[in-house]
C-alpha cells in the first residue's frame, strides 16, 4: 500500500476513532469516518496480546495485502482496521474473506 493510502498519526487515528462508528467481527473490528476530497486511507492496529514484534508485523503486511486487492481507495471514508485475537486462529482466505464481508457493510 502507498503511504497516501495509510493513517499513520496517533491524532489521525484517535480523531477516526472518536466518531464511534464501527462494525465488528471475530477478527476485526473496523471504524470509519466519512470525508470528502482525497482518496481514503487504511490505518492498522495490532494489539500486542496477538504476539512479539515478528508476529505483529506478518499480521499487517497480510493485512495490507488483503487492503490492496479489496479496497480501490476511492471510497470517501478513512478506515481504521483493529485486528482481534480471532484472526490467529482463522486461514488467510477465511480472513480476506471476513474483511471483505465488513466492507460490504460499511459501503452500505
């Protein structure tokens, strides 16, 4: 994912989160805020109750590879993706596959 397509501010992420506006699932837990301009933007964050460093880290790039074939980044809302205990123990597909039944939801 290209950095115009990522949140990477604490204030950015706070100021998405306060909104409140939200939809969850065993693996994810998703909040949005609407905006008009720019293309949308992708914020990750994984707890570290999932694991070290490495195991965060293979949890994001997955992620972002999940991001970039369901999202075509002109939505007009920012997205913050909580990853939950549950995405350990599901495959790659039945993830991809959650993610992608969430963003079904939030275009509705």
């Amino acid at each position: 994912m290209k950095k115009q397509y990522r949140v990477k501010k604490n204030e950015e992420f706070q100021a998405i989160m306060k909104r409140k506006r939200f939809v969850t699932s065993k693996g994810f837990a998703m909040y949005i805020r609407e905006k008009t301009g720019e293309n949308s933007r992708i914020g990750i964050s994984v707890s570290k109750k999932l694991g070290n460093a490495v195991v965060r880290n293979k949890v994001k790039r997955q992620i972002r590879m999940m991001c970039q074939e369901i999202y075509d980044f002109q939505e007009p809302y920012d997205t913050i993706i909580l990853v939950r205990f549950g995405f350990m123990s599901h495959s790659f597909e039945e993830n991809k596959n959650d993610l992608c039944s969430l963003h079904k939801k939030v275009k509705i």
